[in-house]
C-alpha cells in the first residue's frame, strides 16, 4: 500500500446534547473533507479523542468505516498512557486497513527517560505483530509534556524499519521539523508539520503535507497549497491560510472550530464539547465570526 | 459507612515477567498492608494506574475484594481522561462497597478552566448517580499539570455535599495543604497530605492521615505516629520517616519501591515496571538498599 501523504484533518468529533458520539454528524463531516480530498487523522488531539473511551475510538473507526471513508486515507490516533489500550486500538486500526496510525508517547508520568519510551513504542509494536502497521510518531510536547527526541526516532527507526513511518511534529519548532527531514526523510520516514503554517516551508524542505487541526475548517485552501506550492503565488496562498489560523488560534481551538461549523452548518449541535473543555460563549463565537468574515473566510457545504 | 482515614497506601502494582498484572502478588502485598492496618488506595500514581488498561483497573478492585481485602478499607483510584471510563470505574468501585474512591482530573488537555473541570467532576458525580458515592479529588499538579484550586472545591462541596468527601494534596505545598483544611474540613471535607512529611503537621492542623507512596514500604513506623502523634516523641518518629522517605524520593520512586520489596522479599519479579517506567538498574538497586540500611530501614514479612 502506498503511504499517506497530503493533507490531513484530525477531525473534531461532534457530540450529541448529552454528550454522546455523534456518529451521523462526524461521519458526515468526514465524507465532506475527502470530498476535498483531505485525509482523516480521527482521534487526534483536536478529535478531543482523550476525551472517548476506548471503545468509543474503536467504534469511531468502524463507524467511518462503514460509512464509506477509505481506510488508505485513514490515520487514527491510537495512543494510549497504557500499553494494553495502544496495542488493541492500534491493532485494530491496522487490521481495518488504515493507512497509519498517529500514537501520542504515554502522557502521565512526566520526565521519563527514552529507554522507557522505546520500550513503550517497542510494544505496540511488537504487540501488534502486523507487517502492515505503519506507526506515526506524535510530538505534542506542549500538551503531552513528554517530548519525542531525535535519538528516540532514531532508535526506533533503526529497530523497526518501515513499520515506524514518520511523525506529526506539533511543537511549532522549525528547527526540530528541518531536522527530523534532514536525519531520517531519506529512509522513507515521513515528516508531517503539525500546522499549515509550516505547509509551504515544509513540502519546500522536504516534508510530505501536514496534519493540521484547520484543514477541519478550511480545506479547499490548504489542498490548493499542497497542489500547487511550486506555483509563483504560492507564499500568498500560505500567508491566507495563516491568517485564517490566527483567528481560529485566538480561542480555544477545538471549541473555535466547532462554532464555525456549527455557524455555517447552521447546526448549534456542532458547539457541544466534552468537559474538561467548554464551548465559546455566544458572545465569543459571534466575535469569532465577524473576526473570520474580515479575513474572508467562510465555510460551504 | 463510617469515612475512611488514617494511612493508606497508593499500591504498587507487581507485574509478571511479560508486563502482565500479576494479581497474586498485589493480593499478598495489600494483606500485609492490611495487616499493618493501612488503607487501600489501590491504582493511584504509584501503583503505575495509568499505565492499566480500564479493565485491568476494574479486575484488580474485584480481586482484592475477593482475595479478602474490606472494600471498607480501600479507596482506588478510578479517574481517567475520559468521562465514560470515568464513570465506569468509579460507578463499579461504589458497587463493590468501597470507602471512596480517589479521582484524577482529566489531564491530557492542558490550560483548562475551572468551569470545564467542574462539569468533569459533576457528570462523574451525575453519571454515577449513587448516594453512597464518596469521591475524593486528587490534586497533583506537578505531574497531572491540571490542578484543582480552592474555587473549584468550594463549588463541588456546595453542589454535592457528601458525595464531595475530600482530597488528597500531593502538591508538597503546604500553605495549600493548611487552606483547604481550614476552608472546608469543617463540613466533612477530608483532607489527606499526599506524603508522611506532612504526616504529624498534618494531624496537628486537622488532616485526616495521609496517603503516601512509601506507606508500601515503610507501613508500621506510619500507622504508628498515626496512633502517637500527640506523644511527646512524636517530632522524632516523623523525622525518621522523612529521613527513609527522602533516600526512596532520590530514584524514581516507583522502582525504587519496588526495588526496595524486591530485595527484602528476595523476589526479582517484584522490580519489574511497565513502560514508559524503567526499573532501577542493579547498581542503584544495590546503592538505595546501602543507602536505606544507613537510616536503619528495612522490611520484613
């Protein structure tokens, strides 16, 4: 199978007023960023997949499955802070046909060396035991509080070729993505900045799209970069697509994106968060909104 | 039910050769525990909880019960990032007649508001809908990076009185300690300082014992200032603990606990971690026990 590139959205995961799953909505939400041809990392940290119980990430998979999104366009998140909760989600990912899966380190104990996190990712791997796992690294730091090192992916890379495939770097350091390119892109290892912002100065460097919580929202935009990024105009199509960023960035983002979605859907369902997030406030939302529409931005399904 | 106090203990969790649960050996480390009159708070941050599955968590409440422990006696650690486990664990943990239970705020997403937390804490208390629910929150900021303030208390002990039964403080602050004691215990609000430095201060000020790490290893001279604490020796029993606690707290304190049991059990499987843990090598193993039989301490069984 061909590895993932491109774009892709870790896609917000839209709930019911009491907080259920929305399995109608996300799905359709899905079905209209392939329509973009945007990829689907589901569970990821703006999925608010922390949020969701095992099985629900299980059934979120099945489900989106069912409901016709490819699994070659599929990258789920799959970490877990347990080893037994990472190998059985990801297990099934890759039984299911999924491109990759995209695996948080275990975020509790904090300062942990890199001996206990090679043995961590060893045993997803090794518990898994399927040639077809395509593991994504994922560096979060300002949220996990447990880094992913140069020596690590190294490590793990030499130990487990092909099977440990690239890494979302979500630090919004240029230097650690540059880097990560440099030592380890020639062996087949994929860098995926974790933001548009980094879209046009990666895909120039080396990196092989992004994955980012905007391509949520704004799509079509960010596709067009990827497709045309050695076009003249191109730094202006980045700098269009980072203004819009900052705007959603302002709030918080996952509770951003989902007022405006739930503006432009016309569908205040779309607002609903789990805690320990909330939503914006109408008052927030509507300044959001006149903040977009400044920008030019707006959203049609 | 009377309300659980005294010393407990965040049990390690011994794990067979292959990283499996190994259920036996918890069960004779929670009786000899039992037998030092020490509480049970099973699957705390010592007891390695987050790096169990949810229903490696729920068998382990079950196993100690069955094995004879008094679910009076136990107060386990049933909080999760995500609500549905949540509720889950804590909801079988009221079931099974425990004493309490010992609640994580949900601790991936960092920079949350008070409000998010409350509406965390209120769909576990919601959720679990039993009035025999004593939930116990656990303030641990320098590891879970989400800290329960003084506000968010007063506001669940307003909304659930009685359900909201207490804290443990694991931030080694102090002044913390003292103010949540004179702001709330005068309702039923139990505090316990999350280590036996605070042991004999604590008690002096109107805590209700302590729940500490080293209570694995170092149970009787504990309970013992516990019943002592207004004897004139009392300053010099906690020295002497703080003085144990303070050689295991130079190594990551879970291997050196388990370390510690496995020497003096002669149990090699007792050093074994899960990741992202690593066990102490040999020669910090040997370092920490010449270091512990310099303050005097050892363990017998």
């Amino acid at each position: 199978m061909e590895k993932i590139h491109g774009v892709l959205a870790p896609v917000v995961t839209p709930f019911t007023n009491d907080y259920g799953v929305d399995y109608d909505r996300l799905l359709e939400h899905c079905l209209w960023l392939r329509s973009h041809q945007i990829g689907i990392a589901a569970l990821g940290t703006n999925s608010e997949a922390n949020s969701l119980s095992p099985d629900e990430r299980q059934r979120i998979i099945q489900a989106l499955i069912d409901g016709g999104v490819e699994p070659a366009a599929m990258m789920p998140g799959t970490g877990a802070c347990d080893l037994p909760t990472a190998i059985s989600l990801t297990s099934f990912a890759v039984k299911a046909g999924c491109a990759g899966v995209l695996t948080l380190p275990p975020f509790y104990y904090k300062g942990v060396s890199d001996e206990g996190l090679f043995n961590y990712y060893a045993g997803i791997v090794e518990g898994v035991d399927n040639p077809d796992l395509r593991l994504y690294l994922y560096h979060i730091p300002q949220v996990s509080q447990v880094p992913i090192s140069l020596s690590l992916v190294e490590r793990l890379l030499r130990t487990y070729p092909g099977q440990i495939a690239g890494i979302k770097d979500s630090s919004g350091d240029w230097d650690n993505t540059a880097a990560l390119i440099r030592e380890f892109s020639a062996e087949g290892f994929d860098v995926f900045p974790g933001s548009e912002d980094f879209l046009l100065q990666g895909l120039r460097h080396g990196a092989v799209g992004c994955i980012s919580a905007t391509a949520n929202v704004n799509p079509g935009p960010m596709r067009q970069l990827l497709l045309s990024y050695e076009n003249p105009n191109a730094d202006e199509q980045q700098a269009e697509l980072s203004a819009v960023r900052a705007v959603f960035q302002d709030y918080v983002m996952i509770a951003s994106m989902k007022a405006a979605i739930a503006h432009w859907r016309n569908d205040v369902v779309w607002q609903t968060v789990r805690p320990p997030l909330v939503a914006l406030t109408d008052e927030q939302a509507r300044a959001l909104i006149g903040r977009l529409e400044e920008v030019g931005f707006s959203m049609s399904f």
